[in-house]
C-alpha cells in the first residue's frame, strides 16, 4: 500500500526483493534501494553507498531517507513482535497482493 501511495506499479514492488537483478528501477531508484537495505539490513551504510546515494539526493533528502526506513524498520519491528491486527481497508487492499504477506496470515 505504502509502495503503491508513492506511485510504484505492483510489478515494480514485486520486484523490490530482488531489486539488484531487476531492470524496472532507474539508477537513482537503485542507489536508494541500495541504501535502504544496508541500512535495515546491517545497520551501517558504507561510503561507497552513501557516495552513490549522493550523485541523486542531497544530504538533507539523505538524511529524510535515513529517518523513513528508520521509523519503518521501528514500526515493523513493534507490529511483528505483537502481531498487531490489520485494518480492514488495508487488508482488503493488499490482501490480494502476490508480493502480500499479509494474506498468508
């Protein structure tokens, strides 16, 4: 939902996971998606990252990029850890998503 809010089309938030081998994103699309997952991943972004990151986006526009996939990371962490309930207009939204895990639940 969040993906398809910012103007993805559901083939490109398919292709998210494997985003490295995909053609769908732009060079700027990858250097973001580079970051994100070192960030959430390893918790440290290295300098070649961050230099890439810096040819498309501003410190300031890096530093809000850092802030979303921060809270994002808090904000999955607290609903795994208490398997809060989905809406059911998020639900009813994604459900039928392939790239959904929500309907497996």
């Amino acid at each position: 939902m969040l993906g398809r809010s910012v103007g993805l089309n559901d083939k490109e938030i398919e292709a998210i996971r494997n985003w490295s081998n995909s053609n769908l994103f732009s060079s700027g699309d990858q250097a973001v998606l580079a970051f994100t997952d070192a960030l959430a991943r390893d918790n440290r972004v290295s300098d070649e990252i961050y230099a890439a990151l810096g040819e498309f986006l501003s410190e300031e526009e890096i530093m809000k990029l850092c802030i979303t996939v921060s809270f994002a990371g808090l904000v999955n962490r607290v609903h795994a850890t208490f398997l809060t309930d989905v809406d059911s207009s998020t639900l009813e939204a994604v459900s039928d998503a392939p790239y959904c895990l929500i309907h497996s639940r």
